[in-house]
C-alpha cells in the first residue's frame, strides 16, 4: 500500500488566520515544491475529474470555463 509522506506538511486545518493559510499556499509553491509533491503523492482528482465528466457529460463540446 502506498502511503503519502506529509511528515513536512502542516495540516491546514491548524492554521488559525487567512494569511497564514494564504503564507502556507505562498511558500509550499516555491521552487515547485506543490508540484513535485502532487506528483511524489500520486495526485489522481484532476485526471479522475476529467473521466467523470466524459462518463456523464453528453454534450462534448461543453465549455466549463467561464469567459
């Protein structure tokens, strides 16, 4: 089974103001980090997203993109 290291993760429900969430988000995209991370964890929501909607969406050329 893989398990995910967030042993360096603060868990952002500690967090106890919007500017520190918003420091956490600021600092965790230095350097890319938030994307090697997704990558190292095996991040799966945006590609499963993708399924559902092709699954149960009809119509192929819906924009989902506000304009």
């Amino acid at each position: 089974m893989y398990t995910k290291d967030t042993n360096n993760k603060i868990p952002i429900y500690q967090l106890k103001s919007k500017e520190k969430v918003l420091d956490y988000y600021v600092n965790w995209t230095k350097e890319e980090q938030f994307n090697k991370d997704m990558i190292e964890w095996n991040y799966q929501a945006p590609q499963n997203t993708v399924k559902l909607f092709d699954l149960h969406t009809p119509n192929k050329n819906i924009n989902l993109i506000k304009k």
